[in-house]
C-alpha cells in the first residue's frame, strides 16, 4: 500500500514562496492547493460577507479571525476534491488554527502527515514582497528585478495589466512579517513535538527548492 502523504502543510513566512511550490506540489501528488490568502482574495473580489469581513485585517497585514478562516477552511474540505488530500499554503497560521486542523481531519479518519518549513533570510522576504507583481487576469506572477516581463506592466502570458497586492506595499509587509514571528512562528514548535516537520532552504531558483521539497518528501512516498 502507497503511503504518499498528501496532507501538506507549507509553512513560512510571507514571500518565502510557499504559495509557488503548493502550486507545483498539489499537481503532482492529484490534491487541491487550498491557500488560505487567495481564498480571501476571492471573498474579497466578489464581495461577499465573508470577504467583508476579511478585508481591512488584510489591509492592515493582520491575520483574519480564526472563526471566520476555520469556518471557511471546514467548507473547502467538505468539497469532494479534498477527499484523496490538499497541500495547504498560508494556513494554519496560529496555534489554535493548527489544533482546530488536527481536530478537523481527525473527526474523518484523516490526519496531517506533514508540515514544512520554507525559510529565507528576511531582506530576502522584502525583496521578494515588495517587487511582486501579479497579472489581474490569468495571476501569473513577476518580479520587477528578478522575473520581469518583457513589456513593463504587462502580462507576457495574455497581456493584461499587472499590478502590486496591496498588502506588499513595504509598509504592511514588516507588519506581516511581525505577526508571522508572533502568531506562526510557534507552529515550527508544534509540528515538531509530534514529529511531523521538515525543514527546507527557500533560497534559490523555484526549480532549486521544488527539487529540495521533493527529496525532503521522499521518504515519505
Ligand atoms: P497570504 O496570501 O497567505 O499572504 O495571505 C494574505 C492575507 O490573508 C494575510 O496577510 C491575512 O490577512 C489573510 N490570511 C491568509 N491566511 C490566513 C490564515 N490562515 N489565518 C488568518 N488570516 C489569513
């Protein structure tokens, strides 16, 4: 019997490049990439209640109520996708989202069989952040130094009109940057204690540390 794990958590600070390795981890293993940070984006997009809610703790750089994200992450689950497995980016965030995760899976006869922690020094996380550009229509991501596109303020994929996330605008990112310390920081702790958490090096070229995720995940197949 396979014992491929497929409930990933990846842990991090913001702009360590959590969201571009779920991305390439999830098609790999068949799971969703569920990221927390762009299912609020949505909310917010389509102007729903819950992005109402979501928004200005967003704004400021601040993490959104655990209520209201749990609420939203219980739902994503309970989608049949999410059956066979998800890599989970940006969440959990805070010690209580992590237990309440646990608690979620164990209540299916499932469990988190992983966490990995993507670090990189923090200028480097500053950099990253606050040279971010996204296309507003296909998401496809730049960066003004190191990854920019051939026209200045425009997608090469389709042309549309890329533009920074309001929250990488340098100011909230230190802010994101104190309160990962404070809220997610702990959670290196806790996935240690039940031996559950892998370390690797987000330095590098995205083929660099997709290659290091999977030779950490290895024994794990
Ligand atoms: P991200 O795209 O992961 O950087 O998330 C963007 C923003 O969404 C964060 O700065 C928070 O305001 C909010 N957010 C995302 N995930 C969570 C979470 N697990 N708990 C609380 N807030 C979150």
């Amino acid at each position: 019997m396979s014992r491929t794990a497929r409930r990933i958590i990846l842990l991090g600070p913001p702009g360590a490049g959590k969201g571009t390795q779920a991305e390439r981890l999830a098609r790999r293993l068949h799971v969703p990439h569920v990221s927390t940070g762009e299912l609020f984006r949505q909310h917010v997009g389509g102007h729903t209640p819950l992005g109402q809610e979501a928004e200005a703790s967003m704004r400021r750089g601040d993490l959104v109520p655990d209520a209201v994200t749990l609420g939203m992450v219980a739902e994503r689950l309970a989608e049949p996708d999410a059956v066979e497995g998800a890599v989970f980016d940006g969440f959990p965030r805070t010690t209580a989202q992590a237990e309440a995760l646990d608690q979620l899976l164990a209540d299916r006869g499932q469990r988190l069989e992983v966490a990995v922690l993507l670090e990189a020094p923090r200028e480097e996380l500053v950099e990253r952040l606050t040279g971010r550009r996204l296309c507003g229509a296909c998401q496809a991501t730049y960066h003004v130094r190191w990854s920019p596109p051939a026209v200045p303020g425009r997608c090469d994929r389709c042309g549309g009109a890329l533009m920074a996330r309001p929250d990488d605008e340098e100011a909230t990112v230190v802010r994101r940057l104190e309160v990962y310390d404070t809220e997610t920081r702990p959670l290196v702790a806790y996935y240690a204690a039940s031996d559950r958490l892998l370390t690797v090096d987000g330095l590098g070229s995205v083929g660099d540390v997709a290659a290091r995720l999977e030779e950490v995940l290895a024994p794990h197949d």
